[in-house]
C-alpha cells in the first residue's frame, strides 16, 4: 500500500461491510466478488484493473441498493480514487 493508495483502501474497508447488509441473492454475491477484486486491484495499483471493477460495482451497485444505502460510500471512494490520480470511468462525467 502507498500513501496514494491508503485513502481509498480506507473508503474501500468502509464500503466492503455495508454491502455485506444488502438483502442475500445472487445480484449481492456477484457485488461482494467485485467490490474484493476492487480493493484488491487498488492495492496492486492496477489502474486498467480499478477502472473495470469500479466500472462493474458501480453496476450492480445500481441492481441491488435501491435504498441508496451504499451510494454515498461508493462515491466516496470514487472521489477518493480520483483524487489519487485513477481513472475511474471510461469517459468524462459530466
């Protein structure tokens, strides 16, 4: 772990338990196996790698937290992320 990196692990180990108390299926089981290659892509500072699986649980996300209960955190880390220099979505938000 580098010092550019630590924040967003941090952001990560917040997000990991939250989406551990979304409602059991198999929408949440693809989400937790992302949100894992997630940080651990962030910790081998794997940029193409952090881009598809911010890409790919920021999808599920949207399938199965109709509460919005995670969304805060995961742009967070988002933010976080992009702060440290990653990118984090294939084209410019607008």
């Amino acid at each position: 772990m580098s010092q550019k990196t630590a924040a967003a692990l941090s952001r990560i180990d917040v997000l990991l338990p939250m989406l551990g108390e979304l409602p059991p299926g198999p929408e949440k089981d693809q989400l937790l196996d992302a949100a894992d290659a997630l940080r651990r892509a962030v910790a081998a500072f794997h940029m193409e790698a952090i881009r598809f699986r911010m890409f790919t649980v920021d999808r599920l996300l949207r399938q199965i937290d109709n509460a919005g209960v995670c969304r805060p955190a995961f742009d967070e880390l988002r933010r976080e992320l992009e702060a440290a220099g990653f990118h984090t979505r294939s084209h410019t938000a607008p």
